[in-house]
C-alpha cells in the first residue's frame, strides 16, 4: 500500500509525486489518459506568467521561485533521463503602455527590465517584429521550456526512479471513511492509501469529495505552430494576450484563445485565423512560414488565477494541488515544494493561507 495516491499526471501530478518519492515516499500516480496528454503537453512553456503585475502576490510568490529552480530541475532531469527539456532564456518583450502597476511589480521583485519605446531601439532586440511592436517591456532573463519535452523527461524520470504509475485509469471516487481517505476507486479496483493528492487540473472539481469546494473549471486555449528555420525569431513577443515563441528547432508558437466552453478540445478555424493574424502583426515574416498544426488544451481555470495548494478543510488526508490555470510550468517547481512540506508537516517555505480552500482564488 503506497504512503501516497496521486490523481493526474501532468507537470503538477509528475513533478508532485517525484518529489514526494525522492524524499522517501511511497507513492502510486493514476491517470485518466497518458502521462502529460492534458494542458501540460499543451502550452506555450514561457517561465513567467503573462502580465505577471496584474496577477495576485501569491501567484508572483511561485513565479519568483520557480524562475530560480527550473535551471536544476531541468538539470537533473537530463542527466537521469539524457532528455534535453530545452530550457532557453529567450527574454520576453511585451507590448504595454508604462504604468505603476508595472514600476511596482518590478521594483518588488527586482526583476531586469527596461522600458522600450521607438521602433529602432525594440528591433535591436527582435528585428523580426512589425511596425506595430514600437514600445513596451523588455525583461531579458525570462525562460522558457518545451512542454512536450518536459513531459517526455519526467515521463522518463519516472522509469528512472521505478517511480509507480498507470496510464489510461480513470479514478471514479475518492474512498472516505470518518472523514479521512482511505484510497480510491479506478477501473473496478479501489487503491488504498491514507494521503491521497488531487492533481486533475481541470478534471479535479469533478469528484464528490472535491464538488462544491474547489472551483476549478476548464478554460479552453488553441494554438498554432509554424515550422520555419532557427534563428528567424529569437525574443517571445507578447501582445494584447497574443504571443509568439522561437523554439531552438526553427519552430514558432503563437497563442493563445481564451474560451470558457466546457471540457471540449475541437479546434477551429476562426480561431486558426485569429492566431495567424495576431501573429503576422506582431512578425510579419510568419506570413509565408506554414502553419505546421493546430491544437487545443484545457487550462485548470480558477476565478483570480491562484492555485490550490493544501489539504482538504474537512476531509483529513485529502490534498488538493490543481488551479493554475495557464501557469503551470512557471509555478510548477515552486508550487510542489509547498506541497510537499505541506504533505510531510514541515514547516512551508512560503505563507500557505492564499491557496487554501477558502482563500480567494
């Protein structure tokens, strides 16, 4: 019988139940569909969140730490697994009016950045943009991964560590006695354990023992990819919630769709249209590039962007790690390490009281 039952396997359920099994627990993943299939396979990988001075501190608090922990994971990763997850510091120019919200966010953090303005001074820094890229944000240290290939190399970490996990099991209910857990319930089998971790994403509101309390909905992004030669675009170029990312293989993402429509994946080609446009303006160059393919993910969305990151209010042995809607990568390190001390009573190394169930998200 595992210590630990985790439910889902995307980043937050791999990296959750890894780090729980390399301080000595045992633990057991389940997941509905293949491991990392869902949003995390989906997104666009940027290390920061977009607009990171409209977001609540508790969400800047992940974020900060996060940016400081990739370079190792992603170190450790390659070397258990020889999986490069294609960790970049590509820098990230946002186009966005000065304002004190921004001067705030940047003197808290003490984040690199600069303000741009005049169309010569930003192509100095992506001369592939269009003319309407002619002012903004600069923030040269800004990372990203490659969400598939981060995947793949705790996919493999996983088999590297003999860490246990099975795919293509759907858990139907979360077995409860006296108000603690006592395992669950997939595929006409119930798994016992006495922790159990709630890492579903946008599933993990689905539950009886989760309905009602964590308000975690689907929030539905499309993105496209063109297949061009590397070096065409080198900065991530975001714009009125639409961005574009060079990866190291010549390829280029652009995003990304904000759709509250249910648990539906269909793409589309309005939204196809919408993405090519947003991104022409923003470099003209991707007009003649083609569009490689098209796909849609389902973000785990909550009302302020703020994770759950705790044990149940009253269901003891319960843990709920779900809600970060289109930060998952950037939060990821940091919000599993919360988890973690949470899960093995030690003291957390960040204020706990805002991912509650019942703080504000």
């Amino acid at each position: 019988m595992p210590d630990c039952i985790i439910v889902g396997g995307g980043v937050i359920g791999l990296m959750t139940a890894r780090k729980l099994f390399l301080e000595g627990m045992d633990v057991l993943l389940l997941e509905k569909g293949p491991l990392g299939g869902e949003s995390s396979w989906a997104g666009g990988g940027i290390v920061s969140p977009l607009y990171p001075w409209r977001y609540h501190e508790s969400v800047n608090v992940l974020a900060e730490r996060s940016k400081k922990l990739y370079p190792g994971l992603v170190t450790q990763l390659l070397d258990e697994t020889g999986i490069d997850s294609e960790l970049i510091t590509s820098g990230l120019f946002t186009v966005t009016e000065n304002n004190q919200a921004i001067q705030q966010w940047l003197q808290q953090w003490s984040v690199d950045a600069q303000y741009i303005s005049g169309p010569d001074a930003v192509k100095a820094i992506e001369p592939a943009v269009g003319p309407a890229v002619d002012h903004g944000l600069w923030m040269p240290d800004i990372m990203q991964v490659r969400n598939p290939k981060i995947v793949s190399a705790l996919k493999a970490s996983f088999e590297h560590h003999a860490i246990p996990f099975r795919e293509q099991l759907a858990v139907d209910d979360i077995l409860i006695k006296n108000g603690r857990v006592r395992g669950v319930s997939a595929g006409g089998e119930n798994y016992y354990a006495e922790k159990i971790v709630i890492a579903s994403g946008a599933w993990s509101a689905q539950f009886a023992a989760t309905r009602g309390t964590v308000n975690v909905s689907p929030v539905k992004g499309q993105m496209i990819m063109y297949r061009g030669e590397p070096g065409l675009l080198k900065r991530i170029v975001l714009s009125e919630g639409h961005y574009v990312i060079p990866r190291c293989d010549g390829r280029i993402l652009a995003g990304s769709t904000l759709e509250k429509i249910g648990f539906d994946k269909t793409v589309s080609t309005e939204a196809q249209e919408e993405l090519h446009q947003a991104a022409i303006e923003l470099v003209p160059l991707l007009a003649d590039l083609p569009i490689e393919r098209q796909w849609a993910g389902l973000r785990p969305g909550t009302e302020k962007g703020i994770p759950y990151i705790c044990e149940h209010d009253t269901i003891q042995g319960l843990y709920i790690h779900a809600g970060h809607f289109r930060n998952g990568i950037v939060l990821g390190a940091a919000s599993v390490e919360l988890m973690a001390d949470i899960i093995q009573n030690r003291r957390p190394w960040c204020d706990p009281v805002a991912y509650t169930l019942h703080a504000e998200h």
